[in-house]
C-alpha cells in the first residue's frame, strides 16, 4: 500500500514536513504494531495524510505538532521494518480497501514518486505521474 524501508540500526523516523500527529498505536494490526499518522500542515501537499507502520518505538502522541524534520518515532531494526504510504482522515491507509497482499498500488507509486521527490531512495522506480493522493487507490 505504500513503501517499505528496513532500518539496519535504530534510525529516527522524521516527519516530512510541518505536521501534527493525528494517531498513534502500538497494538495495531500491522506486523509489528505500531502505527502513526499526521497532517501536514502547510506547502503544496497542506492537508496530506501519511501513515508510517510496523517497527517503530518512542511514536510522538496523536496531537502533538512538529517541525519537518523533527524526530516521530525511531524504526527498530529488522523485519518488517517501516511502511510509509498515503492516509485518509481517519487514517486508515488510502489503499487499504482495494489492497491484496503484496500488490504494487496507484497509492504506493504516488507515495514513492513523493519520496523519491524529496531524495530518498526508492528500490522501484516508478514512471512520471501524480506525487500526491489521487485518482484510484489500487
């Protein structure tokens, strides 16, 4: 549903930009669950959700706001390491209602396209499109 980062050492997780966190769970459904989701709150993707799951510690508590850059949570080594993709409101992730196991997802590529935007490394690269929530999630 969105793009997977394995940490090789405890790695803080930072937020993308200016944003307040809009839920955080450490029981969550995901492998190893947690999970955290924020709004940012200004630039071109104002109003953007993204979720960051699975193997996260020390999350930021829902309501807190934070600068771009600032640290969220830490990625915990390991399997199954981190997933970061596009939210909804309620934060559920925007592909999830379509999404089968292991599916490469409209949602995933813009998310990917929006990383990669920022300079971070993508394993798939992804063609020209939308780097934002968009048209068909899956």
């Amino acid at each position: 549903m969105g793009v997977d980062y394995i940490a090789t050492r405890r790695t803080g997780v930072v937020a993308i930009g200016d944003a307040q966190i809009m839920g955080a769970y450490r029981t969550s459904g995901w492998p190893g669950g947690h999970y955290l989701w924020y709004q940012l709150l200004n630039g071109d993707h104002r109003g953007d959700y993204i979720y960051v799951a699975e193997k996260l510690r020390k999350m930021k508590p829902a309501g807190t706001t934070v600068d771009a850059g600032q640290r969220i949570a830490v990625a915990k080594p390991g399997w199954p390491g981190t997933e970061w993709g596009w939210a909804t409101r309620s934060g559920q992730p925007r592909a999830a209602p379509c999404y089968s196991e292991g599916m490469k997802t409209h949602s995933g590529k813009e998310m990917a396209r929006f990383l990669a935007s920022l300079g971070a490394e993508v394993a798939d690269k992804v063609r020209d499109g939308p780097d934002y929530p968009t048209g068909t999630r899956c």
